[in-house]
C-alpha cells in the first residue's frame, strides 16, 4: 500500500500549527520547547485521533461499512471523536466504554467524553473491567450484521497499522513544516498509549531518513510492554507500507516512570505540569495523556536529558475535554495554587 493512494476521508484541518512555548522553555531553564497543536485537529474538540481516523472511516467506506463499532475507556478521546466522523460520513456508531479506571465520581462517568458520545447520538454501552470489552464489540459488530448492516470494527485507540497512517503522514507534514517555517527539532516528545502514534511517527521519518529521536511517555503499560508495543505497531505499519525493516527496536524510545499508580490516574507532576502549562501559557493540556507526557518532558529536562541548546517539539495529542470531567481531581490542587 501506498500512502498516497491508502483511503482517506478529510476530516482534519492541516497542518496544525507549530507554536514556541517561551515562558515553559524560560520555567524549565531551557532547552527550547515547541508545541504543535495536533489538540487543533478541527474534527470536534480535535486530538491525535482525528488523523487516524481520517484512514481507518477511509477504508470502513470503501469495505461498504453502514455502521462503526468501537471501544475504548470510559473517558476515551477516540470513542466521541469517532462519532462525530460517523455523523459527518452519515454511518451509525456503537461505542463500548470500559470501566477501567477506578474513579467513581458524578463528572467522570456523565461529563467530558461521555457527554460528547450522547450528544453525537452514538449507542453506548459500558461494560465493567472484568467483562472482555473487545468480544462486547465484536458481539455488537456480530449484532448489527444479522439486523442487515455492514459493521467496521476499530479496536482500542483507533491503533491499528491503517491508523498509524495517519501519524506516517503527519511525520511528514512535520518536516515540510520545519522546512517551510524555519525550525530544525532535535526530539520529539508525546504521550504513548495504543501505540499507533509513536509507531506512524517513526515509520514517517525513518521513511525519509530522518533519524529524529521521538520519546514516547507511557501513560500505562510498564516499559518493556510499552516499548514492544510501539515497535510491533511500527512493523506492521511499515509491513502495510511495503517497506518492512523500515524501523528496527533501537528506534523505540518510551519513558513510562510518569504513569503513577496507573491508566487514568491523576499524579501530582502531571497536576503541577497541567496547571504550569495552562498558566505559563494559556494551553490546556489533558490529565490522562499529555499532562503525563508534558510532567515526563519537564522532568527529563530537569534531570539533564536534552543538551541546553536543543530544540523539542511536544506534540499536544489533545484530550482536553476529559479536563471537565476530571474536575473533582484536579480541584485539591486548583484550590491550594490559590492560596
Ligand atoms: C489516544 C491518545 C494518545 C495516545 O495515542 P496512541 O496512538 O494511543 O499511543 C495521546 N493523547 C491523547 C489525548 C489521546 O487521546
């Protein structure tokens, strides 16, 4: 498969932009920190999710789908993200959240995500953590075939090799950019969960020769999972590609020492990063993704990681409307701050 020729539904607004972020940079006592906005993605309240889903309904419409069937946890960016997709294509969505991460509160199981879900109109059905959320949907994609549809089932994250394309097609829209607006990144930092981003990424500019490191910081799976995880995505995308070896496992670079007590958990370095973003800068970031991945950048930046004179490029994933729903969390801290 050809990247150009690979099915595609335009859904995001691009390039997103590139923006410096001086008073983090002046905060953290340097290197340089840059942040491209991939939560300005224009589908929704945007994200990484939209460029992966620009492929994955690519292929749903040309296999004939009438009906997307997805899951993802309870606060997912990718679950409302695909919904809104499927409104605008006209297909039907049935969406399956997880009940995975032990937050009990009003906010997190009615507002943010899951607000967005039923205003999209998607079904929904929440499963608890020791039901397997996959065969749910599978039952569900099995169900809507009898009824007569054509059901396209896209697992956790949209992280699939026909997702990650997305993210082969944004390493590319990085370089052009950097060309084009005059910057020249020595690292990339993001959050990495599913995988798909960091894998596309990789493949992207290995693709070009271009051997940026790109640092993805877990926010689930211990390392050795984590980093088998990217690189088996990286494969298979590359394998998709035609172009297998295309990255090899010295090419994977993933931090998971700001995951905290787990998945969806709030730490305090990713309430302090949070907030210091948001105040420095005006930017939100989000409590499950890219406040660990900004809480892990900063502290790598403290411990000596990037030479002083290095310019990073942060890519902002989104995520931000799980902000809302993660409240009451957040609101211990938001409180003292002010004091
Ligand atoms: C899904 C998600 C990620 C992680 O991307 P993967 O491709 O799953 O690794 C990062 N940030 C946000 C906001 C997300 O929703």
């Amino acid at each position: 498969m050809n990247l150009d020729t690979a099915p595609r539904i335009k859904l995001a607004h691009l390039p997103t932009p590139i923006e410096a972020m001086p008073r983090v940079s002046k905060a953290a006592g340097g290197p340089q920190f840059f942040v491209k906005r991939d939560d300005c993605t224009g589908l929704a309240f945007g994200g990484n999710k939209v460029r992966k889903i620009e492929f994955l309904l690519g292929e749903a419409l040309e296999q004939g789908a009438t009906t997307i069937v997805t899951m993802g946890t309870v606060q997912s960016n990718h679950l409302p993200l695909t919904a809104a997709a499927a409104c605008r294509l006209g297909l039907k969505c049935e969406l399956v959240l997880e009940h995975r991460v032990a937050i009990e509160t009003r906010r997190y199981h009615e507002s943010g995500n899951v607000m967005l879900n039923e205003l999209y109109g998607a079904g929904s059905r929440v499963v608890p953590e020791s039901e397997d959320a996959m065969a749910v949907t599978e039952a569900i994609a099995r169900e809507a075939r009898r009824r007569g549809e054509t059901p396209y089932v896209i697992p956790r994250g949209g992280s699939t090799p026909t997702g990650a394309l997305g993210y082969v097609a944004c390493a590319a829209e990085i370089i052009e950019q950097s060309e084009r607006e005059g910057y020249c990144f020595d690292f990339i930092v993001h959050a990495t969960g599913s995988a798909a981003t960091q894998a596309g990424l990789l493949v992207g500019l290995r693709l070009m020769g271009n051997k940026m490191p790109v640092i993805g910081i877990g926010v689930n799976a211990p390392e050795p999972v984590q980093s088998k995880r990217v690189y088996d995505m990286a494969c298979r995308t590359a394998e998709l590609l035609g172009k297998p070896g295309t990255v090899t496992a010295d090419d994977i670079i993933t931090q998971c020492d700001y995951v905290g007590d787990g998945y969806g958990l709030v730490t305090p370095a990713m309430r302090a990063a949070l907030m210091d973003v948001a105040r420095l800068e005006g930017l939100l970031l989000d409590p499950v993704y890219s406040g660990k991945a900004m809480a892990g950048m900063l502290d790598l930046a403290r411990n000596g990681y990037f030479p002083a004179d290095a310019n990073v490029l942060f890519i902002h994933t989104g995520g931000s409307p799980a902000l809302f729903a993660y409240r009451d969390t957040l609101h211990d801290d938001a409180q003292s701050a002010r004091q």
